[in-house]
C-alpha cells in the first residue's frame, strides 16, 4: 500500500474549476458579472504570458467575497454535478480505481478552494480533499487566502506531513498532475506522472523520463502501475 497524490485542476478533471464555473456563476446570479470578469480577464492575461498564476488564483478568491462558506460548499457542490463531473478525466477514473483496487490511500492536493475539489474528491472515493483555505470574517468570506495557495513547495510540504503520518516517505507516493507549479512534488515523488501536461511541464517530463498520460487513454495508467 502506498499514497497517491492527485491535483485537481487539468488532472482529475480537465479544465480549470474556476473558468469552468464563472459562466454558469453569472448566469445564476451567485456572483456580478464585474467580479466574474475581472477573473477571466486575469486568466486570460496569464494563458498569455501577461500575468502570474497567483495574481490570477487571488482574483479568483476575491469572487467569494461576502458569501458563507456554507453557502459556498452549497453552490459548488450543484455545479460539480452539473458542470465539473462531465469533466472527469477519463486516464484518471481508471489510476483512481486501480489505486482503490490495491488499498491505496487517495488524497487531492490542489491550489483552488477546497471546497471547489470536496464534492467529486467524495464521488471518486478520495480519502480526502486537501485545498487553499479561504479567510472567514463573522463566517463571510472576506475574498483573501487564509494561509498560502496549496502550491508548489506548500503543496510539497503537505504531502511530506501526509506521508509520515501513514509511516510513508514520498520516495514511496506516486503524484499527478498536469502544471509545473508542481513541480516541487512531482521532483520528491517516487513516481512523478504528469497528466495531459502543459508546455513547460511536458518538456520537463520529456527530458527527464517521466511518464505522460494523456486524458483520453484510459489503458496508459493500467500499464504504468502493473
């Protein structure tokens, strides 16, 4: 038995939580449409090179600003069934299953809101969802992060906590993901495997060997873990 590790965003499901919601969000009038725009103008900038991968997750946690985290929970949890769960990766339903298969534990560390990842973490079986926490005020969400974006050395420091803890090093994990910003992880791991990764990430794998799995090949990760 061992652990894998699972980002969330472009690895479990295929598309970003964040845009992937904003839409149906505005259309709901959950959230203004200033906000909602503001954040897909600051992905935009990023996917152009314009911009930082935090400056554009920030924006994206300001959208919550003056909303109960229950209310939150409530909203996302309707649009995960509606929205994210068409999303699924296909590669991934099949590592998760044959990860469950051999008794390992499951975790999701991801960058966005915990509670964009919590309600398909619960429908694939995750042991469970580790996110970026959001600053409560009076139980309103005040729009901040509360502590630092689960990312990059935070995500590498989470996992190594979660490894000991199961009396496990992280030579022993397996980790996917699809982002460079995990690369911190993906370099610890005894078995990095990057999921439909993006450009400077797939270069990296290339160059270093690491496997590649592509969303659509549901056999990829049957044969990488026999």
């Amino acid at each position: 038995m061992t652990i894998a590790f699972f980002d969330f965003d472009g690895t479990v499901i295929t598309g970003d939580s964040g845009l992937i919601c904003a839409w149906p969000t505005l259309c709901a009038g959950f959230l203004p449409a200033p906000i909602v725009a503001s954040f897909v103008g600051r992905y935009l900038l990023y996917k152009a090179g314009l911009g930082t991968r935090h400056a554009m997750q920030r924006v994206g946690f300001a959208c919550f600003r003056g909303h109960t985290l229950e209310a939150l929970r409530a909203r996302t949890t309707d649009l995960s069934s509606s929205h994210l769960a068409p999303k699924i990766s296909p590669a991934m339903t099949t590592a998760i299953a044959h990860h469950r298969t051999r008794g390992d534990k499951l975790y999701i560390l991801t960058g966005a809101a915990h509670f964009f990842a919590e309600p398909l973490g619960r429908k694939l079986g995750f042991d469970a969802v580790y996110g970026t926490q959001i600053e409560l005020a009076d139980t309103l969400c005040t729009g901040r992060v509360d502590g630092e974006i689960l990312d990059g050395d935070e995500k590498l420091r989470l996992a190594k906590r979660l490894a000991e803890e199961e009396g496990h090093t992280l030579a022993d994990c397996v980790f996917y993901s699809d982002h460079i910003a995990d690369l911190p992880l993906l370099e610890a791991v005894g078995k990095p495997i990057c999921v439909g990764p993006h450009g400077k990430l797939r270069r990296v794998a290339s160059e270093r060997g690491w496997p590649i799995v592509e969303h659509h090949d549901e056999q990829r990760p049957r044969k990488l873990l026999a």
